[in-house]
C-alpha cells in the first residue's frame, strides 16, 4: 500500500503500520502486559481493604460492650501489612513495567530512525525536489514522526493498557458488588466518550495546522542558518527576524486557540466525573440506608474509589486523544518517507564488464518536479573517449542534462542510452561506479582530509591517497598543514575543498568524467594546475565539461550550445564559432570581460 503524505491516516492504519516496528520485541511486549496486568490488580487493592476496613471497624463499634482494642489492633495490623505489601509490590511492578516499556520506545525509535535513514537514502532526486520536502520540512517530518511514533507505543503499554486494563476491573468489581451501581458507572462511560470525541474532532484542524507550522518555522531557521553571510553582509537582520516573527505570531494565535479548547473541554469532562461520583455516592447511601442486601456503610467508599479508577483512564482520555491524533498526523509525513516506494531510486540490471561511455540522448524533454521545463526535445551524441563542452548562459540546462546522464533524474520524454543500452536497463550502481562527479561546489563531509578523498574508494591505501593528492595539486598544501592528511576537511578553504573533490575522482579513477563549472571558485593559478590534471586525466576517457572559461571549452572535441532548453548549435568549436550566433557571443564577450588585448600587449611590454 503506498501512501503518500497527503493521505489521510487512521488509527488502523496507525497500527498496521506501526505494529512491524514492534514484533521484533513481541516478548519485551508480552512482560510489560503481565505486569499490565498485576499492576491492574494492585490498583483495586486499595478499595477492598477501605471496604472490609470501614465494615470490620464499624462492625467493632456496633458491639455492646465497647471497643476491643486487642481486635482493633489486629485489624490496623492486618490493614497496615496489606497495603504496605501492596505499595512493594506496585512499585516493584510498576519499575518493571515502565523500565521494559521505555526500553521498547527506545528500541522502537532507534528502528524507526535506522528504516527511515535508509529510505531517504534510497529515494531519487527528484522527491527531494518536490517544495513538500525541503530540508528543514523533511528534517521536521522525520523528527517529530520518530518521536511521535515511539511515544504511541510507550503511551499503549504504559498508560493506555494499564489504565484500561484497571478501568474494566474496576468495573466489573462494582457490578459485582452491586448491578445498579455498576450501570450508573457504565452509563457515564458513553457521555465523556461523546464529548471527548467532540473535543477531539473540534481542535483536530488547529493541531494539524500546528504541525504544518512547526515545519514551516524549522525550515525558516534552517535557512536563516545556510544564508548567515548574505543575511549580515545585506543588513537583512531585522527583516528577516520579522519574517520568522510572523510565522511564530500566526503559530502562538493557534496554539492558544487549541489551549483555550482543551481547557473548555477538560473542565466539561471534571464536571461530568463529579456528577458521576456524586450519583454513585447517592445510590449506595440510598441502597445502606433501605438496608439492601450487601449494601454496608463501607461500601460507599468502595464504590467511589472504584469509580475512581473506571474514571481514570477517562480522565486522561482526551490527552491520549491528542496523542493519538498527534501520532496519526505525524504519522501520515513518516510514513509517507517510508511508503514512497514510487520515489525510491530505480535500477536495472545491466552491468557490464567493461563500460566504453558512448550516451546517445534521442528527442530528451526534461521537467522538474516543481515545474520547470528544463530540457526540450534535446538530441545529442556524446561519444566514448572524446571532450564534450556543453556551452550556455546560466540556467541553460547544461547541469540539468548532467543531472539526467547520471540517472538522478528520469526524462519525461525521449530516451537516453549508454553503449547502446537504455539508462533505466543500467544498474544504477555500477553505472554511477564508472562515473567521476566533478561539481562547482563539491561536499565535504566531518572527517579528515585522507577520509574525504578516500570517500568514494574505501579500500584505497594511504599511498593512493598520497597519489591523487599530488595529482590534484594539493599535496604540498596539505603537507604544511600541522596534522597533515589528519586534518578535518572541513578547515580547508573553498579552493583546496575543490582539489579534494578532483583527488577523490582521481582516486576513483572513472572512464566517464562529468565536469560542472570545475574551476569556478578557484583562483588563477589553481585553475591553470586543475586544468593540467584535468588534461592529464581526461586521456582515453569521456569527459563532459561545463564551463564558462574559453580556455576549457576550446579544448573540447565537440561542443553543444543551449540556450533556455533548446539546443541550438553543435560541433567543433571552430566550426560552431564561424557559424556565429550564441557560442560566437559568449566566445567575444568573454574574451573582452578578460581584456585579451591589453593582457597581450602587458605580456610584450
Ligand atoms: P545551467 O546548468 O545551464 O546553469 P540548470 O540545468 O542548472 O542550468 O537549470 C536549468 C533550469 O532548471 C533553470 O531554470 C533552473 O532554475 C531549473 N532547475 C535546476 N535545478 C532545479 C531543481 N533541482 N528543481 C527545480 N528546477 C531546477
């Protein structure tokens, strides 16, 4: 069944989901509920002995020739040893029971967390590009589902289960003690049932709208985070600080709006409990005073601290209402992470021994999924063991078409192959193996520099590392760092961070190359050293390269020129210049942004 984050879930729903997650513990589930059970006895102890206590002392009083003290003390006796028992045995019990159900909520949650890592990891790009599931809204739905879910279960065995559990003995200790009182009991049941299900339908918009909102707010920090610089060096401060202001006003109104139901409904269901009590109360005295059979003056309190605890569980009926219905919202966005099986990345089964990188891309039309009608009808030959230029303004499509040979994304239209086999027929793994990712800003993970250019070839050995290190040109800066290889990544500057990302595909040592805007943020003389083992590495390979240095793209073989997602020129880059148009534009103006001729007469001087 594959639910989506917009399907409604239900409680069924809720537990047929959630009961996978929990079967692994089947026997951690089973001794909470024996000691569900034990504690559920425990808890009418203390009415029975407040019963027999009354009795057996009124019964003391009533005797013609005054107390019997040696009697009367045996009763306290008997009473004090009962219930102090009783109060080591509960709380032997209760430790039991809610040691074993916390350490199922945390088993619970640590599964939840590893299955839905695991899921995110699987998932293809473009569920990621969906506006449902930006970072902080994902990271939110994922946090607060976890959390959310593993309570569910902890509030089941521990709160909801006892107190149940409790409330039904009770209740069949009161019909057993007398019908009517019993009925009365049962007949308050129904109405706090009505007016909690009132109160659980009337406030479940605001809670889900709650929810909306505390994604939205996550998502807004996350980004007043990742823009910091921009923030400050724009003096955005205020404006921004406003922006999260609103979203947190618009949050307190409804939170408050939610409290002031709550509160409306939970001195409703007081007043409903007090009436029950007082009725029992009624009853019973009615039923001593005619003097009905069984009925003693003990059996008042009795009754009252048995429909104390038929009441209990209702009493906290709407707060496992709101934790229910929590769950069932919370639910609904993890559990659609989960059932996107639609999402999850897609392979094929070829995997071939040798990979020669000739991608043919045959009448290609591109959409994002948030809209963006990236490529149009594009037809390309990119061929093995030849540089290909793909030349454009920004926003041209050229990463887009990247993004395709990769299989992050899937065309909506026409079809793509590599060596002559459709991508989708491509085992994705071995097909990305054979692929070297050169981005314009590549990421560093936490870990030390050796850690980091050995990402994609864990098995490689330091003198490999040492290799692609010097092939990429950083060797010598890492060196003069104080702990060498040892030092974390993420000090290295945004330069060096773009050679480690070059020595990671030299290590990986790929037959096809992508290159997207490789020398973008580095400076001059890096560039020129990048472009050298770039050179030295694009032998004998494919290489597809995005750049917007003529340099780089007067190397190329063969070059294709895009402009808003139409391909509008190709060939080599000589002939495609004498054709003149856009590749001629971009040619000139940059060579003039670079100042070409007095650069030239400044080399004469
Ligand atoms: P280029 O690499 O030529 O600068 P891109 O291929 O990155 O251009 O982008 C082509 C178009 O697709 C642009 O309009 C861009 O806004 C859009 N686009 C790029 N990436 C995404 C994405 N992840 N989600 C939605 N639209 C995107």
């Amino acid at each position: 069944m594959a639910e989506t984050p917009s399907t409604r879930m239900t409680l069924w729903g809720l537990l047929q989901n959630i009961l996978p997650f929990v079967r692994p513990y089947r026997w951690l589930v089973a001794a909470t509920l024996v000691f569900t059970l034990i504690g559920s006895l425990m808890a009418q102890v203390n009415a029975v002995v407040l019963d027999r206590a009354v009795d057996a002392i009124n019964a003391l009083m009533q005797q013609p020739g005054g107390v019997v003290w040696k009697a009367a003390v045996r009763i306290l006796a008997t009473i004090s040893i009962v219930l102090l028992s009783k109060e080591v045995i509960g709380a032997i019990v209760t430790f039991c029971q809610r040691y074993l159900g916390e350490r199922l909520r945390i088993l619970v949650s640590r599964d939840l967390s590893l299955k839905v890592v695991e899921r995110v990891l699987s998932l293809r790009m473009s569920f990621f590009a969906e506006a449902d599931n930006e970072t902080g809204r994902l990271q939110s739905r994922i946090d607060r589902g976890i959390m959310s879910l593993s309570n569910t279960v902890n509030n089941f065995f521990i709160e909801i289960l006892p107190l149940f559990t409790s409330a039904i003995l009770a209740l069949v200790l009161m019909f057993a003690a007398n019908v009517y009182v019993g009925l009365v009991a049962l007949c308050i049941i129904p109405i706090y049932f009505w007016v909690t299900n009132i109160q659980a339908q009337r406030m479940k918009g605001g809670r889900r709208n709650i929810f909306g909102g505390h994604q939205a707010v996550s998502q807004g920090i996350l980004s007043i985070l990742e823009s910091m610089a921009v923030i400050k060096s724009f003096n955005r401060q205020k404006i921004e600080a406003d922006r999260q202001a609103d979203l947190q006003l618009s949050m307190t109104d409804l939170q408050l709006a939610t409290r002031r139901q709550s509160y409306f409904f939970n001195g409703l269901k007081s007043f409903l409990e007090q009436i029950g009590t007082v009725l029992i109360i009624i009853l019973t005295a009615y039923l001593v005073l005619t003097d009905y059979p069984g009925m003693s003056i003990g059996k008042i309190m009795y009754h009252v601290m048995l429909f104390s605890n038929v009441s209990a569980p209702i009493r906290q009926l709407h707060r496992i209402y709101d934790d229910m219905n929590d769950a069932l919202i919370y639910a609904e966005g993890f559990f659609g992470i989960l059932h996107a099986d639609k999402d999850v990345e897609a392979t094929g089964t070829y995997r071939p021994k040798q990979v020669h990188g000739d991608f043919c891309l045959n009448h290609v039309d591109f959409t994002y999924p948030g809209g963006t009608h990236a490529l149009h009808d594009i037809s390309m030959n990119i061929p093995a063991g030849k540089i290909t230029a793909l030349v454009g303004l920004s926003g041209a499509g050229k990463s887009t078409v990247i993004n395709l040979l990769d299989k992050f994304y899937q065309p909506q239209g026409g079809s793509i192959s590599l060596d002559g086999h459709d991508l989708n027929e491509w085992d994705t793994e071995c097909l990305r193996e054979n692929i070297g990712l050169v981005l314009q800003k590549n990421h560093i993970f936490e870990g030390s520099i050796e850690d980091n250019i050995r990402y994609g070839q864990p098995n490689a050995t330091h003198e490999d590392v040492v290799r692609a290190a010097r092939q990429a040109f950083i060797y010598d800066q890492i060196m003069q760092l104080p702990n060498g290889f040892k030092t974390s990544a993420t000090q290295l500057s945004g330069g060096q961070q773009q050679r480690i990302a070059i020595a990671r595909m030299f290590i990986k040592n790929p037959p096809i190359i992508f290159l997207d805007e490789p020398t973008a943020s580095l400076d001059a003389i890096a560039t020129e050293q990048i472009k050298a083992s770039i050179d030295a590495i694009k032998a004998g390979r494919t290489v597809v390269i995005i750049s917007h240095n003529i340099g780089q793209i007067i190397d190329a073989d063969y070059i294709y020129v895009l402009q808003n997602g139409h391909l509008v020129q190709s060939g080599t880059p000589e002939t495609v210049y004498r054709e003149g148009g856009l590749y001629k534009d971009i040619f000139d103006a940059s060579a003039r942004s670079m100042n070409v001729d007095k650069i030239a007469n400044a080399m004469h001087v």
